[in-house]
C-alpha cells in the first residue's frame, strides 16, 4: 500500500502564498490523477484542484488564478502552489490519490493524506 505525506501547511496573512506538496511511498506500479481537497470547519469537503498522469489540470472556481496544481512524476509528488491567499481558503488540506498497483493483475485504490492546516489571517 502507499503512503501519503503532506507538507507545507502552515499560517499566513491574506495576500500572502503558501505551497503544499504530499510525496507518495510504496509498492507503487504507477500514479495516475492526483487532487487537493480541503475542508473547512463546519463544511464538506470540497476538490480544490486536480491534475492527470499527463499533466492536465482542473480548479475549482474560487482558486482558478490563484492556485496552481503541479506534479512530479519521478518523485510522486503533487504540489499546490497557492498564491493571494484569503481568510475564506482557511481549511484542512488534503492530497487525494489514485495508484495503481501491480500484484500478477493490475488494480487502483484511491488514497488519503493525513492533511495540513493552511490559516490565512486577516
């Protein structure tokens, strides 16, 4: 199975940029799309941003602009560079990701990071 590490959360003023990145671990055959999620207190979780294996990307309205998805595939990891940031984007975010793996067959899981905080102070 993988592992999910997340960094790069932390407390910034409005305006300011913060950037996340979660690094995937294991018996790993291939990493296919890859998200950030966040959820706010007292809110669903909610898709961020997405980027596939071959590097296309989808936001979400209230980040397009601000936000920017990246990956690398050598290293397994998925960034968020997170740009103008507002009290609102204040949550927990999460990395969310679809391995596939390789055991005499091929089969995808989709898998969780343990999340981070981003505070954007006022």
């Amino acid at each position: 199975q993988v592992q999910l590490v997340e960094s790069g959360g932390g407390l910034v003023q409005a305006g300011g940029s913060l950037g996340l990145s979660c690094a995937a671990s294991g018996s790993i055959f291939s990493i296919n799309a890859m998200r950030w999620y966040r959820q706010a207190p007292g809110k669903q979780r909610e898709l961020v941003a997405g980027i596939t294996s071959g590097g296309r990307t989808n936001y979400a309205d209230f980040v397009k602009g601000r936000f920017t998805i990246s990956r690398d595939n050598a290293k397994n990891t998925v960034y968020l560079q997170m740009n103008s940031l507002k009290p609102e984007d204040t949550a927990v975010y999460y990395c969310n990701v679809d391995v596939t793996y390789y055991s005499g067959s091929r089969y995808t899981n989709n898998h969780w990071g343990q999340g981070t905080q981003v505070t954007v102070s006022s």
